[in-house]
C-alpha cells in the first residue's frame, strides 16, 4: 500500500509478483493487489498505448485471479474492477474511433440555413 501510495508503481508490482511465488496461498489477494496497482498506474499514465496496456495486464491478473477463486470474499470486487476497467477500455476505443467517423449534419444548423 505504500508502494502505491508513493506512485512507485513499478516496484509495487515487482514486489507483488515476487510474493506470488513466495506466498501461493495468497495469490488470490495477491493478484487483486497487483490488478488495483495497475489500474493506478494507468490513471497517471500520460501515454495512451502504455495506459492500456496497463489496463489489459490489470485485466489479465484479475481473469487469472477469478478463474482460479471464484467463490473468493474480494471476487464481487475484482469484478465490479474488471467491468470498470472494460468500461475504461471501450471508452478508450470510442474515442479512438469517433473522430475517424463522419457525423450526420447537426439539425439546428439546418434549421438556422433555412431561416
């Protein structure tokens, strides 16, 4: 937690995926802590590409998580994370898309020609 509060992002994850092999009985919450990480990192990441790839790792490590606990205490939450994070990524992609896509004209500027 202090790692992440100190937005040391990297050696949080480090140390993270260091304690999932130490601590396998804990790789549950293992893997819930590295996935919030990584959703941390990606809010302060200036760099589109590198804000979702973070978003898919994070992704990635609470499917892992899920896959292998589904009854888990912290399962409702890692998927409340994960809906948030696809959230994230399809607005990510809208944005991506919607300039490229050529809008209907505005019927108040039609209305405003005709007058």
């Amino acid at each position: 937690d202090r790692l992440r509060e100190a937005r040391d992002f990297d050696l949080a994850i480090s140390l993270l995926k260091r304690l999932e092999k130490r601590a396998p009985d804990r790789l549950v919450q293992l893997r819930f802590a590295s996935a919030q990480v990584r959703v941390e990192q990606s809010a302060s990441e200036p760099d589109m590409t590198q804000r979702e790839k973070q978003r898919r790792l994070a992704r990635a490590d609470l499917q892992k998580m899920l896959a292998g606990q589904v009854s888990s205490d912290i399962a409702p939450e890692a998927k409340l994370l994960m809906a948030q994070i696809d959230l994230q990524l399809a607005q990510s992609q809208l944005a991506q898309v919607l300039p490229l896509v050529k809008q209907p004209p505005n019927p108040q500027s039609i209305l405003h020609c005709t007058q």
